[in-house]
C-alpha cells in the first residue's frame, strides 16, 4: 500500500523498518537525538532502539568515522548522519583511505558496510560551506557507491538498499527534497543500486539529472511538452556506480543529450557522463551534447548573489529549445516559470535557517 | 613467569631476526614497497603481544611488522606480502604497511599516520555492545598522537568507557623530525592522555619483563573496569625511517644517540638477564636461535617462490557483491 509521505519521512521510516530487521544496524552523528532529530529523519528511532543503537557523538568527524568502520569490520552496520556534507569533509583520511580501500587492499577479506548520510542543499545564504555538493568527489573514489534519490519513493528503496549493501555507501539527500511529497510503499522495499530510473518517455532529447536536478528535468520537460518537445527524463539514482546502459539506450532514440549536475561544473560527474557518450554513443548523436551545472565559483550568502547563479528549469527548457532548434516566445516561459515564492528557497515550507 | 619469559624472548628475536632478514634481502628488489622495520623497538611488540589473547582485536600503523608477528600473525604470509604475491596476507593488495591475519585478531594496519587508531576504537564500540570479553589494542607512535584524529579518538573512547587498549611507542622521530621541535618541551603524552580522562602508564619500552607487566595490568584494569587504558612505551627506531639501512650519518640524529640507545638493545639485554637468572641455558638460547632461524628462512624461501597475482586480477570490483 502507498500513501503520500515526505522524502524525509521516507527516509526516517527506511531506517526504522531496517533497523526492526536487523540488530547490528547503528546510527549516530551529532543530534540524531536532538530535539530536531536531523530535520525529522531519525524523530523516534532512540526511543525504539535504545542509546546503545541511536546514539549523539562528539564533533569528531574524522574519528567518528573511523569508529563507523572499525564498527563495520567487526560485525555492526552503521549509518552516519552529518547536517551538512561541508563539515563531513573532515573525515576525507577516514572516507578515502581506510572505507573506500579496506576491502581491496586487504585482499578482499573484509568490507565495510557502512552507509554515510550528508545533507546537502543551495540557497537561503547556505553561502559557499553550508551549500557544496560534491558528489564527484566520491565518485572519484574507487570502492564507494554514492546514492542521489529523487523522489521520497526512492529515497526510502535506495536507502534501504544502502544500509544493506556490503560496501561504503554516500548517500546524498538534498535539503530542497526533504519536504516533498510522493507516493511510498509502506512495505520493506528496495531499490536497486546502480539502475537509472526514467521518469519519462519522450523521443526528442534525453535529460540526465540527478537528485534535485531531477525536479527542475521535471519542471522543464512540462513546459517543454507545450511546446511539443518530448524529453525523456532519466534520474540517475545513484551517481557511482552510473547505469549507462540505460543513458545510451535512451540516446539511441532521441539523438540528444543533456545532462544536468547539481556540482560544480569543473570536474563534475556532468563531465564525465558526456565523456562517455561521446566515447560510445558518437554515432547517434545528432547535436552536440550539453550540460548544466553550477557554475565555477562558490556559492554566495547574499540573497542577489544567487539570483542568477543556480540552473533552474527555465535555463533547462532555454538550453534544449536551443539545441533543437525551435524558437519559441520567450515571454512563454517567463509566465510558466514565474515563482510564487522567493528564488532561493524550495518552497513556502522552507523558511531557513537550514 | 618461565615459560613467559621465554615466549618473550622468542618473539623478540623472531621479529629481531625477520627485520635483519629483510634488510639484508631489500637491496635485491625483490621487496618493492616502502617497508619500516621496527629494529630496536622489539620488546614493546612483544610484551603487549603476549599480554592478549587470540580474541582481542588488533590494529597497527605503517611499521607494524612487530606488531602483527607479536599478535601471532601469520610469517610466511607477511613475509610474501612484502614480496608482492597472491599467497600474501592481503594477497599482494597492501604490501608491507598493510597487514592482516584475522584468525589472530590483527584486523589491520594501514599507511597514514593516525588512520587506524579511531578504527581501533569502533572495534571496541562493537566489542562493547556486544559485550564480549575482548579488548582492542591500538598501536601508535609518538607522531599520531599530533594527528587530530588521534585527541578525537581519545575522548570518544573515553566518553563511550570503551575497552580499547592504546599503545604508544614513543621512539622520538617522526620520520626525521625530532619530538623536541613537534612537542612542547616537557610535555609527557601519558600525562596528557590521563589528562583526557583514560588512565595511563608509561614504561621503559626496550624492557620486555616491564612492557608485559604494564601491559598485562591494563589489559586487566579494561576488562575490569570496562574502560580505556593508555600505555606509553620509550623506545629507539634503529634504522631509518623506511628502508633496510642506519642513517646516523645523514644529520637528523647523533651516532652517540644511537649508541646510548644500542646499549639499551631489548634483545640482547634479556638474554643477558634469562641466562643469569637461569631461566635458559646457553644451549637453550642456541635452540631457539636455530628453531627460529629455520622458521625465517622457509617463510622467505615460500614468498620467493610463491606466484604473483595475476596482472588482470588488478581490474578486478572493487565491491563486495551485495
């Protein structure tokens, strides 16, 4: 059965029905049992399971790290929470060299089966350390799978799959997607690591997109139907391991590409994506293949700095209408695109300061 | 008190002659990794060693040779993960700085300085909770305990009462550099370890007989207690930092240092010590030497011969299939 719950509900019921399961799941990070409870997402979980499983921790994130994976060789699963991906760049020796390698170059004896939480976001003055997602960071590290959900659905399916798996996870929750609403199974479901889901079929150009991108993918393609352009929308899922497969199936049929990155473009998983089209899929293209991401530089506090900073759908549909060729009213998208609320929030909901 | 005495001096040699091994074979390249022999500091390995049991838990940093021969760690295994092989203890994945040998509890050593020390201290988190009779021992040098990670560690293990045993061995270089210009002068670490809420000790760590004693006395308090324990250990790295040669001459320390210390050799001092306490006989000494000597040389003849892994195995996941 399905009914409309929050991405955060999702997402603090797939650690619950997880952690019903199986005794050695633990999870910590500082204020799992605050009064917020990490925006609602572990609300309950000491209660149900103790303090020796839900547990606050000092502000250590290298150490705590390691104690996740010491914890994890020696029986136990542990989630860990950070509030904000930035300050979890403190563990990058704990990340890096022991989590990503242990399993390798120890010959393939003993993985780790920890799942990491950041959080991440943009906008309300997140600036430029409250607001990095750097998913091409880890990505870039051989032995971590890195998970972006979309949709509260998959957020519940591919955590629960994240806590399950033997190896590193990242799992990537963008702070804009915590109050949005779809329909969850309330059942212990999962959803596969490493397949790409697409959410719509369309024959006239292919949007890659991952986590919050996929909602602006979503919000262009809408407008773009209009127009009679069909997108064929694929969220990622997960951005390591890559479904390609599913990319260049897709690509086989509408010719086009573009690929949307919630990073900065440097570097930018955007980047390696059109790489490897380029490298397989050569032959059926029939434009050149874009992609959008953020720009360069670091995100600015000020509320004007932003204004024109982040890709949002209307860039999207402008971008698309360009590559193919299709001129249109451009007063057309202003009044589909105009926002009801200010530019730097997700919604009326979000009122900061996180 | 014999027999202990005993398997202390066997292991010390074991570890003393494997390094002398090593060194000596290094410069035929047939051990290509950076490789930090624990010449000199013999008797901190050993006393703790001997202090555990299989089931404690274990974790090291990049010169753990001693450490893990001192948990009872596989030799044949260490010595063909040196040289490379798919019969190694990581299969040839880590080299020297990455060893492990799980059926004695040596879960882990790794390269960067500090890196396994908040490792250790989850392992304890995960004996704790499942209330095993086990402790976990992590060892370290005087350079982690300027690692961030090595304070965060400290006060978690203390905040949580961990049974987590901390084992530093102090030999007052880190690389070349000099404890005098990485701490404040005066400053013991045990003191501001204990500073930090974790009873601590320190001891003469060429001293085998007062290593275990140390060693022994914290393993008890932890299993008694429930918490975590510090142990200093003052030590000497005969050789270079990495590398099979003395390097005395290159500026950093002073031969007369060395020698001071070299009067202090663990190995030597104790046999000196079971022969005039007629704890062995010379004969007894000579059939160690030669039990041990034989030990070495079959690991050494079994890593030479050994195959390597399989170039393509290197493209092999890196994943654990879900």
């Amino acid at each position: 059965m399905k009914r409309l719950i929050t991405f955060v509900d999702a997402i603090r019921e797939a650690i619950d029905q997880s952690m019903a399961k199986d005794k050695d799941i633990l999870i910590f990070g500082l204020g799992v049992d605050d009064p917020k409870n990490i925006f609602g997402s572990t609300a309950g979980l000491q209660k149900k399971y103790g303090e020796a499983r839900v547990f606050d921790v000092p502000t250590s994130e290298n150490a705590m790290t390691g104690v996740g994976i010491g914890a994890a060789i020696a029986g136990k699963k542990p989630i860990m929470v950070h509030q904000r991906l930035d300050f979890f760049l403190l563990a990058m020796d704990q990340l890096v060299n022991a989590a990503a390698k242990w399993y390798f170059m120890f010959g393939k004896q003993q993985s780790v089966p920890i799942t990491i939480r950041l959080i991440m976001g943009r906008g309300w003055g997140q600036g430029p350390t409250h607001s990095q997602n750097l998913q091409a960071w880890f990505a870039h590290i051989p032995g971590l799978k890195v998970v972006m959900p979309a949709s509260p659905e998959d957020a519940k399916g591919l955590l629960i799959s994240s806590i399950q798996d033997p190896n590193p996870v990242i799992f990537l929750e963008h702070r804009w997607l915590h109050n949005m609403k779809g329909k969850v199974s309330k059942s212990f479901k999962s959803v596969p690591l490493g397949k790409a889901n697409i959410i719509k079929k369309g024959a006239d150009i292919t949007i890659v997109a991952m986590s919050y991108m996929v909602i602006e993918a979503i919000h262009a393609a809408e407008f773009l139907e209009k127009h009679n352009v069909h997108c064929e929308v694929i969220d990622l899922r997960t951005v390591a391991p890559i479904d390609y497969d599913t990319i260049f199936q897709s690509i086989e049929k509408t010719n086009k590409v573009i690929v949307l990155d919630t990073g900065h473009l440097n570097g930018s998983i955007s980047g390696e994506i059109i790489s490897r089209i380029i490298d397989h899929s050569w032959d059926n293209l029939s434009a050149k293949p874009e992609r959008l991401a953020m720009p360069n530089f670091p995100e600015g506090t000020s509320y004007s700095l932003t204004k024109e900073y982040h890709v949002d759908a209307k860039d999207i549909s402008l971008k698309i209408l360009e590559m193919l060729s299709v001129s249109i009213d451009t007063s057309a998208a202003e009044v589909f695109f105009k926002k009801e609320h200010p530019h730097d929030i997700p919604g009326d909901w979000f009122t900061g300061p996180f | 008190m014999k027999t202990i005495d005993k398997k202390l001096y066997e292991n010390m040699l074991l570890i003393r002659l494997v390094e002398e091994e090593i060194a000596k074979k290094y410069t035929q390249g047939k051990m290509r990794c950076p490789t930090h022999l624990s010449i000199g500091q013999e008797a901190s390995a050993s006393g703790v060693g001997l202090a555990l049991n299989k089931k404690d838990l274990a974790v090291s940093s990049h010169r753990a040779h001693a450490h893990y021969l001192a948990k009872g760690g596989n030799l044949k295994k260490m010595i063909a993960e040196i040289y490379g092989k798919e019969a190694g203890c990581s299969k040839g994945r880590g080299g020297s700085m990455h060893l492990i040998d799980r059926k004695v509890g040596f879960e882990g050593s790794t390269a960067i300085v500090g890196n396994t020390i908040p490792i250790g201290v989850g392992l304890g988190l995960s004996l704790k909770l499942d209330s095993k009779d086990a402790i976990s021992v992590i060892f370290c040098g005087d350079g982690s305990t300027e690692e961030g990670v090595f304070y965060e560690s400290v006060n978690f293990a203390a905040t949580k009462n961990l049974p987590v045993l901390f084992v530093c061995e102090n030999n007052s270089y880190s690389v070349y550099s000099s404890l005098k210009v990485r701490q404040p002068r005066g400053r013991k670490i045990y003191e501001m370890v204990e500073a930090m809420g974790i009873r601590s000790s320190h001891t003469d760590g060429n001293d085998v007989r007062k290593v275990y004693q140390a060693a022994n006395f914290a393993v008890n308090q932890i299993k008694k207690t429930g918490s975590p324990f510090f142990i200093e250990l003052e030590t000497y790295r005969w050789l270079e930092h990495c590398g099979p040669s003395y390097d005395n001459h290159i500026g950093y320390r002073s031969e007369l240092e060395y020698l001071e210390w070299k009067k202090r050799d663990p190995v030597k001092l104790f046999k000196k010590i079971l022969l005039k306490e007629k704890i062995l006989t010379k004969d007894d000494i000579h059939q160690i030497d030669k039990r041990v000597k034989i030990k070495i040389k079959e690991a050494f003849k079994f890593a030479n011969n050994a195959p390597f892994p399989k170039p393509q195995s290197a493209f092999e996941t890196m994943y654990l299939d879900s």
